[in-house]
C-alpha cells in the first residue's frame, strides 16, 4: 500500500463531507490519515464527528474575534507581526470593487487576525494537504501563503456546491436551483487568492427534474460531494 498522507480539516458545520472522510480513511478506502479538525464556529456537529474518531479539535471563533475588531477597532499591535497590508492588497482577489477602502482594510486585518490563530495551531501538525470540508470562510493570501510554502505546489482542498465555474459564492446550490438549472453538481478545487477560482480537481454531476425541490437538490448535491471528497484526496495521495 501507498504511505499515508496526513490531512487537516476544518469545518464550520454539521460536517458529513467530513464523515465521508473520515470513513474512507478508516476503511482503507483512501491512502490518508486526518491530524486534525478545527472549526470556525464553537458546538458544531462537525467537531463531536472528529471527536469520536479520535481526531483532535479546536476552535478559532471567527464571529467573536470580527466582533472584537468591530467593537474595539485594530490597532496594530493586534496584527500578526509578519501582516504586510500592500502585499495583501495586491494579492487577494476577494473582495468586490465597489467596497470602501475602509471595507477591504477592515475585512483583510480581521480575518488575518483568525487565520493567525489558525496557523499556530496548524503549523505544529505534519500536515501534507489542509481539506475545507464545509469551511465557510474564505482564506486570505496570508493564510494562504503560510500553508502553501512550495512554489507552484497547491496543499489547500476546498468542496463547492455547484459546477464550477457557475456559481461561485455561497449558495451553490440555491443558485443553480433558481436559475432553472437541469444539471446541478459538485467541484473539489484547490484553493487560490479568489472566491472559488482555483484549479479544478474533480467534479460530479446529477440531474434535476422539473418536480425537484430546493431540498433535493442539496440532498443530490450531497450524496455526490461524499462519493467525490475522498476520490480527489486519493489524487492528491497518488500524486506526492
Ligand atoms: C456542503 O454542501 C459544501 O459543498 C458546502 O457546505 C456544505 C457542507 O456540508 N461548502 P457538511 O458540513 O459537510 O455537511
């Protein structure tokens, strides 16, 4: 058999993409082993999953830590010693044009803040790819950069709700329900400096009758990211 690589996770929610994971990796099905969960939101369902597959959990609370920076403002010395605001600036591709500078500056300190609590506990791990398995943050270049230290080499996985590149964004699913779609899906990419821009490395496709609701796409939807997670994390095995 193939060595194992280790994988991160970090979940925001009720995490059965996560569990998808977690069993293809108990059955041998997939040539990895998970290091870690870490959430964004304290109680999750997702966390107690990973509990009792002994995988070890923590939590980064984006909500509490962007309502600080909004109630307290940021001061400098709140940042990450290495947070270069221009560097950032001209790398991120994430927030739309007609934002305020304000805007930008606030959203990319605040979540630098996060995401460096992210990175110490996850740069302890010997972690060969980190997998969003319903994260439902989006990562700054700071963060970014900090995990994908080799050049040209791409370690963070994400799972969209919908064929990219339709529907990018949040409800993937909702949008390829209200524009009338026939055929809706799945995309597993790596993670780049946009909104769901990244390479594609798999993606799976169901149908949608015109009776279908809402509901039932999700409930399609699902039952193909479960199938679709663990096949693209065996590319990414087969591949290092
Ligand atoms: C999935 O539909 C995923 O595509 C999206 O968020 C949902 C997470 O579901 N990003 P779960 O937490 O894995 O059950």
């Amino acid at each position: 058999m193939a060595k194992k690589i280790t994988v991160g996770t970090l979940i925001s929610g009720g995490g059965t993409n996560l569990q998808a994971i977690i069993d293809a990796c108990r059955d041998n099905r997939i040539d990895a082993n998970i290091v870690f969960t870490g959430s964004d939101t304290p109680g999750v369902k997702g966390l107690e999953r990973a509990q009792k597959a002994n995988i070890d959990t923590f939590v980064v609370d984006y909500a509490h830590i962007i309502e600080d920076c909004k109630k307290n403002g940021i001061k400098d010395t709140d940042l990450p010693k290495d947070f270069n605001l221009k560097e950032i600036q001209s790398k991120q591709k994430l927030v739309v044009s007609d934002a305020s500078k304000e805007q930008v500056e606030f959203f990319l300190k605040s979540r630098a803040i996060a995401e460096k609590k992210l990175l110490d506990i996850i740069l302890d791990y010997d972690m060969d790819l980190l997998v969003l398995a319903g994260f439902m943050r989006v990562l700054t270049p700071y963060f970014i950069d900090r995990i994908n230290i080799e050049p040209g080499k791409h370690k963070i996985m994400n799972i969209h709700p919908a064929l990219l590149p339709s529907f990018p964004g949040t409800d993937g699913y909702g949008d390829t329900f209200r524009y009338g779609c026939k055929i809706g899906g799945c995309t597993v990419h790596f993670v780049d400096y946009g909104e769901d821009t990244g390479p594609i490395i798999g993606q799976k496709a169901f149908e949608i009758e015109d009776k279908d609701t809402l509901d039932d796409i999700k409930k399609k939807g699902l039952e193909k990211e479960w199938e679709l997670y663990p096949h693209c994390i065996q590319k990414f095995a087969d591949r290092v």
